[in-house]
C-alpha cells in the first residue's frame, strides 16, 4: 500500500461508522410529527397548536408531538426555572370560560408532568376570553401559552 492509502482507508472506515452510528441513533420512523417550540428570554413559543376535544379539557392525540417538544424544552433548559402554562378561549355563550380554560392549563400542566417536567417548575392559569389577540378571528383566541416567569440567575 502506498502512503497516501492508509490515511484515505482510516477516512472512509470513520466516514462509514459515524454515518452507521447516525443511522442507529435516528428515530425509527421519520414521518412521525415533531413539535416545534421556540425559546426567547419571556416565553416558550410553540409554533403549533395544543387540540382539546371541544368544549372539554381532554387533549387530542395531534397535541402529543407539541407537548413532547415542550417537556424535551423545558428538560433541556434547567435554567429555565417558572413557567406559566396560560390557557385561553374564545367567547362562550354558557359564561363557563373561565372554568374551561383553568381545566384546559391544569390537563396540559398534568400532560407536562408526566413527560418529566418537575411540577415545581410549572404553574396553570386559565384566563378565559379576557385577554384576546385577535377580536375579528374568534378562533386565533383559543390556545396555549407558555410564559417565562422565572430563570436562573446568569451569574452576572
């Protein structure tokens, strides 16, 4: 063999065990859905959307990949030391909103426990339809917020 055929060899066994290692590690089905959250210095932005069976507390199946991501999140920054789970709705005739959206916080506060986030961690809040995004798209109001209430210090 010549020189330049040794080092060219060893490349591409390591190039074939880290692509076989990567293989390995990946998840065994790629169309599984993930959700997708976003951390900034306030809030835990979740760029899809947590589905309750209407006019109930009780989490849709579609919610699970967006929960996951949430508990994956919260796990990965322990900094992250107060989060407050807001639940919010649209208006209802019935005037049990209130009620609604606090069951809606506690289920996914519950949801996130048992993912393993510590329940000291987390907080529930219902808010009802008092605090609107959108008045002329009544359904853009009902949804799930996560608000940093607490990190730990930086050390600065």
């Amino acid at each position: 063999m010549h020189r330049l055929e040794v080092p060219t060899l060893r490349m591409l066994g390591l190039a074939a065990i880290v692509a076989v290692a990567s293989w390995l590690a990946a998840p065994a089905s790629r169309d599984e859905p993930r959700g997708r959250v976003v951390v900034t210095d306030t809030q835990t932005t979740i760029l899809d959307v947590v589905e309750f069976e209407p006019g109930t507390a009780t989490l849709r199946a579609s919610s699970t990949p967006t929960l996951d991501a949430v508990a994956a999140t919260l796990q990965g920054n322990p900094s992250i030391q107060l989060v407050e789970v807001q639940a919010h709705l649209r208006p209802m005739r019935c005037g049990a909103n209130h009620a609604l959206s606090q069951r809606r916080a506690d289920a996914v506060v519950a949801y996130l426990v048992a993912a393993g986030v510590a329940p000291a961690r987390l907080v529930a809040q219902g808010y009802g339809d008092t605090q609107p995004i959108d008045v002329a798209a009544p359904a853009k109001n009902e949804r799930i917020a996560f608000l940093i209430l607490k990190r730990a210090s930086d050390g600065y």
